[in-house]
C-alpha cells in the first residue's frame, strides 16, 4: 500500500463516516465505519487508525470494545466545514497545476 504525505493534493471517491447502531438483542451499541460516495478535491493534513467495536454502557460508566482497526487519512476540503475521513485506496494523488 503506498503511502501518502502530509500535504499532497487528491482526489477522493468515498469517504468512511462513524455509525452507531443499537443491537436490542445484545444490548450494546455497535460502532462502525461505513464508506459513502462522495467524490471531491483536497489536500492530506492527517494520518489516523479509527477503531470499529462495541460501546457497552452500565450505571456509572461506559466502555468501548475496540474489535477492528482501520488506516485512513483525514483529508481538508473546505476551509468552513471538517475535514473527511478517507480510506487510502479510495483516493489518488493529483499532479501539479
């Protein structure tokens, strides 16, 4: 898998968002990353492994599980909104303009 550096300018295709979904039967809530279209231009300004795994809540605490880890970059593409999460074969290196 190739590595991309702080700075380099992509073009991304999919991007992961966190999910929370409630398993009534178990009783905890599953948290996981889920890939959604969305194709734009930006620029690399984070390297992160976000976890995926269970969130079991008792009286007084929580507790999160972790069960699967997951490389991606955070990539900017807007100064006004947060950057994305984006998997690294879901985007590409742009060239120089």
């Amino acid at each position: 898998m190739k590595k991309h550096a702080l700075g380099d300018k992509v073009r991304v295709r999919r991007i992961i968002e966190p999910s929370k979904l409630w398993d009534h039967r178990a009783g905890h809530k599953k948290r996981k990353w889920v890939s959604k279209e969305r194709e734009l231009d930006g620029v690399i300004i984070g390297h992160r492994h976000v976890q995926e795994g269970i969130v079991e809540h008792w009286p007084g605490h929580i507790a999160f599980n972790p069960k699967k880890y997951i490389e991606c970059y955070l990539v900017a593409y807007d100064l006004h909104r947060k950057p994305v999460h984006v998997l690294p074969e879901d985007m590409e290196v742009l060239g120089d303009e």
